[in-house]
C-alpha cells in the first residue's frame, strides 16, 4: 500500500499524546495509594495533560489533510455501527475533551471529594476524569488500529498483533515522554516513567518482532491466473493496461523498491527499540531523555510508513510491478 503521510503523523501524534497521558494518570493512581509522592496539581498534571493535548490536536490537524473533502469530514462519523473510522471520530473528539478537563481541573484547583474509599482514599473529580480518559485512550488504540485489523483482504493487518502493537508502541512512546517531562517537573518520578517506558518498549518489540515474523511467511491465497481469470499454467506480463498509471498503481504500490523497504525496517528497529532501550536506563537528564524520545518518534514514523508500504494488496497480482 502507498504510506500516507498524513494518516502517519495522525496515528503517531495521537499514540503520543494517549500515552503521556495513560502515564500521567497511572502516576496519580500510584500516588492515590501513597505508592508514589504526591505532584504539584498545576507544574506537573495540568502542563502535562496540555502537552498531550498538543500531540493530540496535531494529529487532528494531520488527518485534514487525508480528507478530499475536508468539509464534509463531519460526515465520516455518521456510520458508527459499522465502521471503526467513524468510531474513531467520535472517541478521538471525546478523548481530547477529557484530556483537556482533566488538565483544567488540575490548573484551577477544583477538585471536589465524590467518593471515599474504606482507608480514607478520597476520589476526587480529577480520579474520575483520568478513569474516564484512561478508558477512551483505549477505546481510541482500539478504534484506529481495527481501521487496518478489520480488512481480511489485507493480510499483513487482519491480526490481533495490529491492534496490540499500537497500544504498545502509543504507551511507548508516551511513557518517554512522560520520562523527559518528569526530568524538569517532577525529578522523583524520572525513574519511575522511564522504568515503565523500558518496560513497554520491550514489550513493543516483542509484539512488532511478532508480527514481522508472521508477515514474512505469509503466503497469498490467491495465484496470477486466478487474479486475471486465466487457467493457462505460464502466464507473462507484458503491459500493465495502464501506461499513464491508474488509481491502482499510485495508492495500492508502495511506490519503492524492495530493498529500501527492508532498509526502512532495520532503520524503524534500531531507533523506535534499541536506541530508546541504551538511553533510557541510563539518562540523567532531560536533553538525553529528550533526545530519546525523538528518536524513538522518529523511529515510529519509519514504523508506521513500513506497517503501510507491507501490506500487498491482491489486485497487485494483476498488475505485478510498477515500473
């Protein structure tokens, strides 16, 4: 498939910012229980929760620019019992507004007490925001991850290992962030976030280690003779029936060759894995832990392009190369 740039920053940007904040709240809940120190409400969870929303509103932006129609976008989530992309226009809405919230309730202070907990743990307004948000992100990885599981003709998505690598590589990425955020605004907790985003990155490459091994034995059901209808045993490709190029040809070829697509895999392991994983255990400050991150959201972006440009469409066994 033809990897477009657009939807690229819109499913990195927003993995981000759904991360950071999984690790924003996942620290309040560790502090909840006395399991952590408690942060200061305004320095850490309010410019934190507006640093994910930025992630969150660039990818927004990002996903403008895959519209025809940028105008009638508000169409595309009329279709929410059947379609995950017009679930995912609804949840995304949903999660920004939550995020926002959250970190709003934080910046004024106002968090008044709904619950008390047997122990005296008092559940307050901002609790159940981040429970309402840590729900949403989910359902969000969920929701844009299925756009691609969903498709059984594109066998390289239609696994579960699609949906559980965006969760993956989304909490990744956000929990490094959360590491380098920590650094400057709450040092205490740098250990804490960078020991998790460790943690979650080998789980990442696990999972994605996974799905390159089950793609590369992948065998297509279907043969050049059922693609075009012929049952002669030695079939030759002589035009392609388009000399100009089509619509097939442009957006359903990944438009480079093969060897630079296997180079874009190696180049996506070493920078969204192995990178992360020498600099996190050992960084002491924010530069390297910004550093990190970076590379590691660069590393996804090449990830993301590669996840597109593998997936072989069966039409283009008609077809066979682009020339």
């Amino acid at each position: 498939m033809h990897p477009a740039f657009s939807v690229i920053f819109l499913t990195t940007l927003i993995g981000v910012g759904q991360g950071l904040f999984l690790a924003l709240f996942t620290a309040q809940s560790y502090a909840l229980f006395d399991l952590l120190p408690k942060q200061d409400s305004v320095a850490f969870y309010a410019q934190g929760s507006m640093l994910a929303l930025l992630f969150l509103v660039g990818g927004l932006i990002a996903s403008f620019f895959h519209l025809g129609r940028p105008e009638r976008a508000w169409r595309s989530a009329t279709q929410w019992r059947t379609s995950w992309l017009s679930r995912e226009v609804l949840v995304l809405p949903a999660f920004m507004a939550t995020v926002f919230l959250y970190g709003a309730v934080h910046l004024l202070g106002w968090k008044p007490v709904l619950l008390v907990l047997p122990g005296g743990i008092d559940i307050d307004l901002s609790v159940v925001l981040g429970a309402l948000g840590t729900l949403l992100a989910f359902a969000l990885f969920i929701c844009t991850a299925m756009i691609y599981a969903c498709l059984r003709f594109l066998r390289e998505w239609h696994t579960p290992l699609t949906v559980i690598n965006y969760i993956l590589l989304g909490g990744a990425s956000g929990f490094t962030l959360a590491a380098a955020f920590a650094a400057i605004t709450a040092p205490q907790l740098t250990g804490f976030f960078g020991g998790w985003a460790v943690v979650i990155t080998l789980m990442a490459l696990v999972s994605r280690s996974a799905s390159l091994w089950r793609n590369a034995r992948l065998k297509p059901k279907s043969t050049l003779q059922s693609a075009v209808g012929i049952k002669h045993p030695r079939i030759v490709q002589t035009t392609q029936g388009a000399m100009g190029g089509s619509f097939n040809t442009r957006e359903f070829f990944p438009g480079k060759k093969q060897d630079v697509i296997r180079r874009m895999k190696w180049l996506f392991l070493v920078a969204t894995f192995f990178v992360p994983l020498l600099i996190l255990p050992i960084a002491q400050t924010s530069v390297v832990l910004f550093v990190g991150f970076a590379v590691q959201y660069a590393g996804l972006i090449v990830e993301r392009w590669f996840f597109f440009a593998q997936a072989n469409h069966p039409q283009n066994l008609y077809y066979q190369s682009v020339a």
